[in-house]
C-alpha cells in the first residue's frame, strides 16, 4: 500500500463519518506467499470468502465511524508513536482458524511471538486512549484474516487442511510505517485506501 500526502480534517468533513483502522503492511513477498496458500485452499473451499490479495494486512487497532476531521489528529499521535520505535521485522508462520473444528469461522495466517510489535500496538492502543477512543479489552493476538466462512456446511475438511499446514514458514515482513486506513463497504468486499503513514526510525547500527 503506498499512502498519499495526509489527508487534513477540511478534505474529510464532506465525508462525515468515515470507518477507520490502523494497521501495518505485510510486503509484497509475504502477500504472494499467502496468495498462493489461499489458491490451494479455493480450489476445495471455493464458497469461503477470501481475502481479497491487496486487502490482507495485520490490524493494531479498529476505530470504526470517526468523525473525518480527526483522522489528523489520529495521524499526528501515530507519528508520536512511531517515533519511539526503530524498523523491525515480523515473520508469517502457520495457517489455522477460529471456531471449532467442525465449524471453522475465519481462516488465518499466524505471527509467531514479538515483542517489539506487542510494544508498538500497545503504545497505538495508549495513543488512541487518551484522544477518547476505546480499544478492544480482548488481548491483541497478531494474525492475518485469509477468509471467513459463512455458512457451515461450506467448512467440510477445512481445519484438516489448514493443520496440515500450522507449522508452514510463510515468511518475514519488515515493519516500517503505521498505516491509517479507510474502509470503504462495497457490494464486492471493502475497498481499503491510505490516510495516512507514520515512519517508523530507522535502524541505528552505531
């Protein structure tokens, strides 16, 4: 995703309320990696509703209908954040599901332990505390949502094939930027677009 110049509050106010989410890019390397995971898994499941390609990322924080003239707001405590933080890297591991076996809900790609991007969502969900917002009290499990399943029956052999492939090396993906994101509902799934991006420091290697 490569984001525009910051859009400020007056461009927004025509658009009233606007539904909004922070989140990070996963590269280009990792998005085809899963694209291909998700090819295997469509030619069994093909009723499931997968992600689509451009649409796949890692979410921090979900602010949902905000009024549009405080996405600067949102964009400048994110930069404050991103100051505190130097590039680092994450890693994709592992397919798996939420629900039960039998009746597998959203399919997912794993993010084994970091304790740098636990820091990094934490200092978002503190940042947007204190400008009024609410995170979720549920604790922050870093996944990547591939698919949802709608109706059971659509879901036969699904959590076999995706243990067979719970241990399965996706790849690394280098965390650079908080990303501000507008979710814009379509009748064909939502179209995401770049408000925002907070740089993250570069490496310091003395």
């Amino acid at each position: 995703m490569t984001a525009p110049a910051l859009e400020s509050g007056r461009d927004l106010m025509t658009d009233g309320f606007i539904r909004v989410f922070v989140a990070l890019d996963i590269g280009d390397a990792v998005r085809k990696a899963l694209v291909e995971e998700v090819r295997d898994l469509r030619k069994t499941h093909p009723r499931v509703k997968w992600v689509a390609p451009d649409n796949i990322h890692l979410t921090l924080a979900f602010l949902g209908d905000i009024p549009g003239e405080r996405v600067g707001e949102i964009g400048k405590s994110l930069e404050s954040v991103a100051s505190g933080f130097e590039v680092f890297e994450c890693s994709v591991k592992g397919l798996g599901w939420f629900g039960s076996p039998r009746s597998p809900r959203v399919v997912w790609a794993g993010m084994p332990e970091n304790a740098e991007l636990m820091l990094l969502q934490a200092g978002i969900a503190e940042a947007l505390r204190q400008l009024g917002y609410t995170p979720e009290d549920r604790p922050f499990h870093p996944h990547l949502t591939l698919g949802r399943v709608k109706f059971s029956k659509d879901a036969a052999g699904l959590a076999g094939l995706l243990q067979s492939r719970a241990d399965k090396e996706i790849g690394p993906f280098r965390v650079d930027r908080i990303l501000t994101l507008r979710s814009e509902l379509q009748p064909r799934g939502p179209l995401y677009s770049v408000l925002h991006e907070a740089a993250l420091l570069p490496v310091n290697r003395g």
